[in-house]
C-alpha cells in the first residue's frame, strides 16, 4: 500500500498536482501511524501476557508459602497455649497451700510447659525475594501488596514479643541451674533422658521446695502472663491477618 502511494506521489508530483500530493502524502503519515499504533497494541497486548503470567506464578508461590505458615503458626498457637495452661497449673498448686503434688507430677509440669522455645519461623522466601528485586511492584491487587508489605513488619513486632517470652522462660530454668534443684529429677520423673545414659541416683533432689519460693512463683506468673499476651495480642491477630492473605490470594489466582 505505501509502495503503491509512493508512486502515485510521484506521479502527483511530476503533473504538478500539488494539492492531491497533500492529500495523499497526509494517507501515506496515517497510514504509517495506524502501523505503529497496532504494532505497539500487538506489543503491548504480549507483554501483559507475560507480566499477567508472571504474576500468577508470584501468586501461586505466595500462596504455597502462606499455606505453610498456617500450619505452622496453629501448631506453634497450641504449643503456646500447652505452656502456658501447664504454668498455670502450677500456680495454681502454690497457691493452695493443701495441695497433694507428687514429684512425678510436678516435673512432667516442668517439662510440658517449659521444654519448647516458642518462634514463629513464617516462610517468606519468596515474599523477601520479591521485595529485594522490586517484584512486589508486579502485584496489581493494590490492597493485597498492602497486606504483604504489612506481613513483614508484624513478623518483625512479634520476634520482639518471642524474644521477651524466652527471657522469662530462661529466668525460669535458670532456677535449676544451682545446686538446691535438679534437671536430672525432672528427667527421671518424665523418663525423658534426651538419650543420656544416667544411672539411678539412690536419693533424688526434690524440686518440689520450688513451690514455696516466692521468686520461682514470680517468675512462673511472669511466664505465664507474657505467654498469654503473645497467643492474645499477637499470635491470634496473626492468624487473621494471614487468613485475609490467602483469601485475597485465592481471589487473584486464575
């Protein structure tokens, strides 16, 4: 088409019909930019092909992560709430002053709420890797990039809410790490040897004296009280913010 104006212009041109010659050079400038203007549709057209396939990828691993997390943010949840209702079973024992305790008893207590460590270790590998190459930006729900960015900063918050329950556990075990309490006892009563060989002591050390210690009842309270805090203000929280996540999630993938 443009080779067959080119020559029409030209004839235009050589019969000195300069008016015609406008109007078909004027064909030829629109033809021209129709041309571009649907190569640039056409471009535009497969490049949100890949961005939109890009995305569904971002999403579907995002997905996978979240799913995970759950799972492991309900099992750290009941964790938690085992710690702290075995400490409060044994605030309860000292506070009641006939209260019939065995030592066997008291250490499986010990050992149920004060074994495990309590960290939330979410899977964000892909979410971070997003967020450190910029590919978070490929994310065209605006509120769902919202709720991700606010994911990383809440992580963050209760790490600092772990940190403090494990000072308060460790105050608690440190009670045992004199020569008035033993780990072995807690050990022999549970028949929990983590795997060490120890003979059978003829007298065992009594850690049931603990009961009457002020400060191992502060800091059992202590305990408890930021276990609490961590399941209320922030791990339950949690829960719903990463449940929204998913809902959106499932919402955007196709």
């Amino acid at each position: 088409m443009i080779r067959f104006l080119r020559k029409v212009r030209h004839k235009l041109v050589a019969d000195n019909k300069v008016g015609k010659y406008l109007i078909y050079a004027l064909g030829e400038i629109i033809l021209v930019v129709i041309g571009i203007l649907i190569a640039v549709a056409i471009n535009n057209s497969q490049q949100n092909k890949v961005l939109q396939k890009k995305e569904q990828t971002y999403l579907k691993g995002l997905k996978s992560e979240f799913v995970t997390s759950r799972l492991k943010l309900a099992e750290l949840i009941d964790v938690n709430k085992q710690n702290y209702l075995g400490a409060k079973k044994i605030l309860e024992d000292i506070s009641n002053p006939s209260t019939t305790l065995t030592e066997k008893e008291f250490s499986e207590l010990l050992f149920k709420s004060f074994s495990f460590d309590i960290s939330f270790n979410a899977n964000n590998s892909l979410l971070n890797e997003m967020i450190n190459s910029g590919s978070l930006k490929d994310i065209s729900n605006d509120q769902l990039r919202i709720y991700l960015t606010n994911w990383v900063s809440t992580i963050e918050d209760i790490s600092g809410q772990e940190k403090e329950l494990g000072i308060q556990r460790a105050k608690v075990l440190d009670m045992f790490r004199t020569d008035k309490n033993s780990i072995r006892t807690i050990l022999e009563q549970t028949s929990l040897n983590s795997g060490i060989s120890l003979s059978k002591r003829e007298q065992s050390v009594s850690n049931l004296n603990l009961l009457e210690s002020l400060e191992f009842e502060n800091n059992i309270l202590m305990f408890y009280l930021t276990s609490q805090a961590t399941e209320q203000s922030h791990y339950i929280p949690l829960m719903k913010q990463l449940n929204l996540i998913l809902y959106t999630l499932e919402l955007e993938i196709r």
